[in-house]
C-alpha cells in the first residue's frame, strides 16, 4: 500500500511545519485506486488547541471539508507533526495509533520538520503505508453535469468515467438531501454554490446551508492555500 503525495503541496506542509514549534496537522485530500492514494490538496486542520507534544483538532473542520468535496474525491487521512523528532523515522504515538483505529481506513503520516515521515492505516489491523512524493502532471480530469462537478484523476479513460459519474451524482444528490427539510409540502433543498480552490489545482467546491461562508472561508484562507497563491 501506498500513498502519493504532490511534491509542491508537501513541500508547503513542510514549510508551515516549520514556522512553528507547536505540532500542526493537515488533511489529505485526493482519490483512492486499489492499494494506492493520490493527495491533490491539503488542508490545515481547525485547532481546539495546540502544543509542542499534542494537537487537539475541532471535528467541526472535517465535516466542512467532507462536504465541501465535488464528486470523485475523498478525504484520505490526516498528515500531522512531530516538531521534537529529529530522527530518520518519525514513529507513531499511541495517540496516533488510536486515531488511525478511530477513523478506520484513513492513512495517518507522521512526519517531522526535516521532512522524513512515515504512514500507518489500520484496517482490522494496522499496516505501514509508503509514502512517495512525486510532481503530479499539471491537469485533472474536471467535468460538470447538471450543476453538479466531478474530478477525475488523469489517468481515468473516458469510458470508466462514463460508468462512474451516475453514482457519484447519486452521492452529491444524498448529500444535499440529507441537509434539506421538508416544508409540509415538498422537500426544500438547501441553496449551494461552486466555488474554486486554487492550491496546485483549480479544484470545485460545494457549499451550502447555513454552513456556506463559513465553509468557502475556511477553505480559501487556508493556511496552505494562502501560502501556494502567493509563491505562485
């Protein structure tokens, strides 16, 4: 099992990291395929508070970014630091273990300001992830269809993504529904808006309900989005 990671976004992650010697913790955005994960945006997570030795991170930010994702990608896992380790391999705390048998299938890397790193998934049991930094090619396969966006990765044929996007639409449709009500006649859907986050890529993103501005706030003034527009 593997995970890929864009050299210019890690590259940033790593730079944040050393701005500071409290720990920071990021999410891994991208898409799945088989055995191996691919990482087309990050985000820093929101802080209920942060030190040296731990972080302690407000679910609230995961849910806005788990929403906010247009069809075809997935939140991966969570990449977070280790200021005090200087080794050659960061290991896992068992705090990071429990995290990774909490949000099972989710990859956690641990890495530190040097730039080495490892990664853990557990899976009915835990398992050492590769970590492979890589420049990723400079387009995404991006689509939209009835008001409603899909990202595909690049190496996805035509066909296959012809066969995918009629569930996907059916994941995005639930999504809206399942933050509707029901008025006494007929089911009212919450209003949306696309919008564009420009880190590496011009990625889509939803947001919608009573959760809309802080949602596209959140994810344009992004620590790690702020950093990639302005060395752009």
């Amino acid at each position: 099992m593997a995970i890929y990671i864009d050299a210019t976004l890690w590259k940033k992650m790593i730079e944040i990291i050393r701005q500071t010697p409290y720990e920071r913790a990021f999410y891994l955005i991208g898409f799945y395929n088989d055995n191996e994960s691919y990482v087309i945006e990050i985000f820093e997570v929101l802080y209920q508070s942060s030190s040296i030795t731990h972080i302690v991170s407000d679910p609230y930010g995961r849910m806005l970014i788990s929403n906010s994702l247009p069809a075809g990608i997935k939140l991966l896992g969570i990449a977070h630091s280790h200021p005090f380790d200087q080794s050659s391999k960061p290991e896992p705390s068992s705090i990071d273990l429990e995290l990774a048998r909490e949000y099972e299938g989710d990859i956690i890397i641990t890495m530190n300001p040097t730039g080495e790193a490892t990664a853990v998934k557990f899976a009915g049991d835990y398992e050492d992830v590769r970590i492979k930094i890589e420049d990723f090619p400079r387009e995404l396969r991006i689509i939209c269809v009835d008001d409603i966006y899909f990202v595909f990765p690049w190496w996805l044929q035509d066909t296959t993504i012809k066969l995918r996007i009629p569930q996907l639409y059916g994941e995005i449709m639930y999504r809206l529904y399942f933050h509707s009500h029901f008025d006494g006649k007929r089911i009212i859907i919450p209003e949306y808006e696309w919008f564009y986050v420009k880190q590496k890529y011009s990625i889509p993103h939803i947001a919608f309900g009573n959760t809309r501005d802080l949602t596209k706030r959140y994810l344009l003034e992004n620590n790690i989005t702020k950093l990639l527009q302005s060395q752009s």
